[in-house]
C-alpha cells in the first residue's frame, strides 16, 4: 500500500552540484511552458531536457508532458509551477532520491524506479503537505479559489486527488485515511480530515485541450523527438526499461475519460460534504457477464436504420466497480465492432449507478477502439476503417438490469452511428476459463499474442481438451479451428489445470491484430493455451512471487524454450517478464523483456515487450519487437499461462508457455 503523507514539512536542502544533472526530457508541449533555471526562462519544447533545480511553468492553455530518467512520466496541466528538487536515479535503491513541489496548479503521474523501489525516496511536496507513494498512478491538484466545479462555482481551497491504480494512504494531523483505485479525496489544510469524495470534481481531470489547439505544425515538429519512445529508445537514446509506448500515453489515456462530477454540497462553513444516495444492493466481488438482448434503436448519419448483431455484451466487476462493454450491429451495409478500451467506473447516483466513458482513438497507439467490417459498402476483405471516437452513457439499475446509449464516430467515412437504449439479457455467466493464443498466420511476425478468458458459452474445448472455438468476453468471436488439423500437446494440472497445444494446416479462421479476419494457409501453425482461470486476486502471496517454465511449445515444435522466469507483485498486480529465452531451429536465440499490470475485470495481462535481443545466427538483422498475453490459473494463482511472439518481422518465435510457482 501506498501512503500519502499530508504534513507541515519544509524542503530538504539539496546539494549545489546536482542543479547540474540533466535529468529528463520533455516529451510534449504545448503553449506557454519554460522552465526557470536560474534567471534563465528556457522554452521547453519535445526533446529538450528538464535539470535539477529547474522550475517548469505553465501558462494559459497550455500542456506539458515530461519523462524522468526512471521511466516515470509526469503530466503537467495549464497555469501549473511545478520544481525539480531533486533527482538521483542510479538504480541503486539506497541512493535514488526524488523531490518534486507542485506549488500551483496539477499533474497528473505514473510513478518510475524509485517510486516502484523505494517508497521513501520518492516524494512530491505540495503547500499541505507531501506526497508519497510506491509505484502507483495519481492525480493530485492544488486549488487556491481557482478551481471550478461544473456548475461554475469555485471549489473549496486546498487538495484534491484520486487513485488510478494501487492503493494510497492519506496521512496529515488528523490520521490517516486509506484510498485505492478509483477513489478520491479532498484534504482541506494540514489539520483537517481527508474527506472521501463520492466520485471527482470535474475540474481533477485535465483533458490537456491545449493540444487540440495547437496547429498541425506544432504536432509536426515534434514528432521526431516522440518517435524514440514509441519504439523502445529514449529521446536520449537510451534504451528504455519499461513499456514505452504504454507508459508515455498511459496519463492521457487517463485523461480521455468522461469527467464524473460529484454528488457534493456545500456546508455553511464553505466544506464539502459527499451526498450518500440510496442505491440498489449489488454483490460485493465477483464478475459477471451479460449478453445484449434488446437492441434499441440504432441510425447512422445518413438516415439508416439498423440491427443489433449477436455478438457483444456488458462484463462487470462488482469488486473494482468497473464496466466493459462491446457492441456488433449493423447499419446501412456497414457492420461495425466497438468496445471499451479500458474499464467505465461505476459511479453511485440518485438512481442508481451509472458508467460512462469517451475513448479516443488517438489515446489508444496500441489497439483499435472499433472497425467496421464489408466497408464501404458492397466490399469484402476490405481492411477495416477505424473508429475515431466513442461515446458510452449507461445505467445499472440492480445486479443484473442495465441499459447502455453509444455513439461511434469515424471520420475516414465521415459517418456517426447513435445507439440508444440498449437493454442487457438476465440470464448470466460467471467466468471459468482462460485462453492465449498467438494469432498471426505466419511464425516469425513478432508482435501479436491474445488472450481472453471464457465463458462457459464462448469457448468450446471438446472433450479431449483441445480448443475449438473462441469468442471475447465482450466482443465477436476470434478464434474457430474449422478445418485445420490439431494436437494436444501437454498439460500441467499442478499449475492452474493448464493444457497447451496447436492449430496447423489450412482452415482455420482468426481475426487479426487489425479486426480483419483471414483462414490459414497449408504452413500455418495457431498456437493456444487455456487453464483454470484465477477468479480472485491472492494479495497474500506478496510483492515478489517467482513463476519458472513447465512446459510448452515454440514454432510448432521445432523450436525451443530455453528458460526465464515472470515475477508477480500481488498488491500492485504488476507482471514482470524477465529473460525468457526461445530459440528457432535456424539457431538464433530471442531473449524477451516485459513490464505489465494485470486487468482485474478479466485477470489478463499483455502488452509488447520492452527489449528483444537476438544472438546466434544470420536472421539476427534489424530491429527485434514482439508481444505477449496471458493470464493468472488456478485457485491461488499456482499458474501463468502465457502467448508470445518475438522477430524482425521475416524471421522469429512464436509459442505458449506454462509456468508454475
């Protein structure tokens, strides 16, 4: 757990000679920002690097995103003053330090090395006190009477902050409070009690809509210097040691989210007091999935009517609170496959719960948010247009009983759809089992894993324990082996019931990283893993738990797993893969780096690595990439089973692998 200590404290003093050290580089800017060094106001565009002793300054409609040498990414909104204190990162525990002041205005942060390591190295000091934190993603704003609620009245002075992920301590003169994901609070001053805020203020989350007016040159001139992290290298050309592309989108990410405004009333005294409605009794852990049964009313922008199809649904999770949900209909000859990014927080009404959520597409470098598919219209095996944007409105009446309105944009066929009133089914299915899979029709095309978990109607696996069929939580199908040949290959009941084996030949249907289907061809090999499905995160287990291979398969057989070893930290559901080695027949040998969390609503994990090396032989030419999927097995997580896919795009390894603790 993480704690936030609110406390009169003056600044440590630092000494002279770190004002030297760079320590960072500034990956976005937008508008009036500078960082004050000396009697220097240096303007601080992407790839210019942030020192020691620097204060950064925001102006008006203006936006900063800054990326420390450990890895940590700090989003600064508009009219912010925020100073570097202090910064040492050696990736040494006893020396790595970090002290930061926010002295006006907000930010937004995912917490690096030190923050992950050493919870007391690291510590940001606000005017009531101080931050500190171990590896969690935070939001905190200091309002001054210029913070605006909704309605337009000025919020109370003091500090505001909510928890993205992980759990915090809130710590002042009064006591301490505990928080954690998707919780927030207001502290008043040094002595006051935090107070829980039943969901945020409008003004916490920043939308950083000083990007959107900035022109297109802007946007050109810096994308040289963002390309870097995007492809696992610092501005600096360092190599980086977490997930680069994830963690420098991860704040806007956050930030695309629809603003959840606050049931609150003022006292007399000017505090806030949190409005406790009367709300429906739902279950207090455990998922559930429903499918869709009434498919409202569905128009696009030139007048169409249209049909809800049949894959799709709303998955909740009662223990985190949190809503996803897919869509599949079709409209004036276009069908179009939609859903949540990440999870809707639920959030408690005068009627209810209700969850909403807008998703851009551009805060999402990694996944589609929606496609159309047989687009335009009369075409097939068309490569499917993206969506632009998505909007999701809904409301949770009891446990089983929840409506849901949408709205799609995509601007490449200049077309909106508008659905309303959407109506789930009562009848329910509680999660079971899990499935990875590599789904590319090549080996050696590094990049591309899945993983979902199943249903007990959704994935069909026969009677010999071979896969047959798979269809997403929320979504269409992905996976049917059709007629392509398969093979049980292993299994491994001590570690989550977990079985692995492959799809070859021709025949076989799977629906690409791109939404875009394609059958297999006669050189094909799909390989898959599936497992009891850990249901309830064991946060007993600790911060450090080992899990080493049992089994598996590489390239269809002819290649070879050669060792590694993932690391799992319970309380933070942080996965760390760490040197897993696989070698092709050709010789080389791919060695894969990974940093991820676990997604709680379906206790999946994935992502792209962050290093891949290649040694041994001639396929070890250009740039190395690749991916993985996986999940949690067994009753106490005794299991991973885990997809993966490493290469230069010509040669590689792709394969399943179980491991045990």
């Amino acid at each position: 757990m993480m704690r936030i200590r609110l406390l009169a404290a003056s600044l440590a003093l630092v000494p002279m000679l770190a004002h030297a050290q760079s320590v960072g580089r500034t990956l976005v800017s937008v508008g009036d920002v500078v960082a004050v060094r000396g009697k220097q106001e240096i303007p601080l565009r992407a790839g210019v690097e942030v020192r020691v002793g620097d204060t950064l300054r925001l102006g008006r409609d203006s936006n900063a995103q800054v990326r420390l040498n450990d890895e940590s990414i700090i989003s600064l909104r508009s009219e912010t003053e925020f100073r570097i204190e202090d910064f040492r990162y050696r990736n040494d525990p006893k020396s790595d330090n970090a002290l930061f002041r926010l002295v006006r205005g907000g930010l937004r942060t995912v917490t690096g090395v030190i923050g992950r390591v050493n919870q007391d190295a690291y510590r940001l000091e606000t005017p009531v006190g101080y931050i500190g934190v171990r590896g969690t993603h935070y939001t905190v704003v200091q309002c001054a009477a210029e913070c605006l609620n909704k309605d337009g009245s000025v919020a109370p002075s003091g500090a505001y902050g909510g928890v993205s992920d992980g759990r915090i301590g809130v710590v002042n003169q009064s006591g301490e409070k505990v928080f954690g994901r998707d919780e927030y609070f207001y502290v008043a001053s040094i002595t006051a009690p935090p107070q829980t805020l039943i969901s945020p203020p409008s003004f916490l989350s920043d939308r950083l809509e000083g990007q959107t007016r900035s022109s297109s040159k802007q946007q050109a001139a810096q994308a040289p210097a963002q390309a870097p992290a995007k492809s696992g290298t610092s501005s600096d050309g360092r190599t980086s040691t977490a997930e680069p592309v994830a963690t420098a989108a991860a704040p806007a990410t956050a930030t695309a989210r629809t603003v959840y405004v606050a049931s609150e009333q003022r006292s007399s005294e000017g505090g806030l007091t949190a409005v406790q409605p009367t709300l429906p009794s739902l279950p207090s852990a455990g998922i559930v999935f429903y499918p869709w049964a009434s498919g409202g009313t569905i128009r696009d922008s030139t007048g169409n009517t249209g049909t809800l199809l049949s894959a799709g649904g709303i998955a909740i999770d009662f223990e985190a609170k949190r809503v996803h949900a897919a869509v599949n209909l079709s409209v004036g000859g276009i069908e179009w496959n939609v859903d949540t990014p990440e999870g809707m927080p639920l959030v408690a009404g005068a009627n209810g719960f209700s969850f909403s959520g807008e998703f851009k597409q551009g805060d999402f470098p990694r996944d589609s948010i929606g496609h159309c598919s047989q687009c335009p219209p009369g075409t097939t095996n068309e490569p499917g247009y993206r969506v632009t944007s998505l909007k999701f409105s809904g409301t949770l009446t009891s446990a089983s009983s929840a409506t849901l309105d949408l709205s799609i944009t995509s601007t490449e066929l200049n077309r909106t759809v508008s659905v309303s009133n959407l109506v789930n089914s009562s009848t329910a299915a509680t999660l079971e089992r899990a499935v990875a899979m590599t789904l590319r029709p090549s080996i050696g095309i590094g990049g591309f894993s899945f993983s979902e978990p199943a249903f007990p109607n959704n994935a069909v696996i026969d009677s010999n324990n071979e896969l047959q069929s798979l269809q997403g939580v929320v979504g269409p199908v992905f996976a049917e082996r059709g007629t392509a040949a398969h093979q049980l290959l292993g299994s491994r009941s001590d570690a989550g019931d977990l079985r692995w084996g492959v799809w070859t030949g021709a025949g076989a249907k799977l629906r690409g990283f791109d939404y875009v289907y394609f059958t297999t061809n006669a050189t094909d090999v799909e390989h898959y893993i599936h497992g009891a499905l850990t249901t309830s995160i064991p946060e007993s287990l600790g911060t450090s738990v080992n899990y080493s291979p049992v089994g598996g398969v590489v390239n269809g057989g002819s290649g070879t797993f050669n060792g590694g070893t993932i690391n799992v930290d319970f309380t933070q559901v942080r996965i760390n893969l760490i040197n897993l080695s696989a070698a092709r027949s050709g010789g080389e040998t791919y060695v894969m780096n990974g940093t991820t969390t676990l997604e709680k609503l379906d206790r999946h994990f994935g992502g792209a690595f962050t290093s891949v090396s290649c040694s041994g032989g001639t396929a070890c030419i250009g740039p190395m990439a690749g991916g993985y999927s996986g999940f949690l097995a067994g009753k106490n997580a005794e299991g991973i089973g885990l997809a993966f896919q490493a290469g230069n795009g010509v040669a590689g390894v792709a394969g399943v692998q179980a491991f045990k603790r």
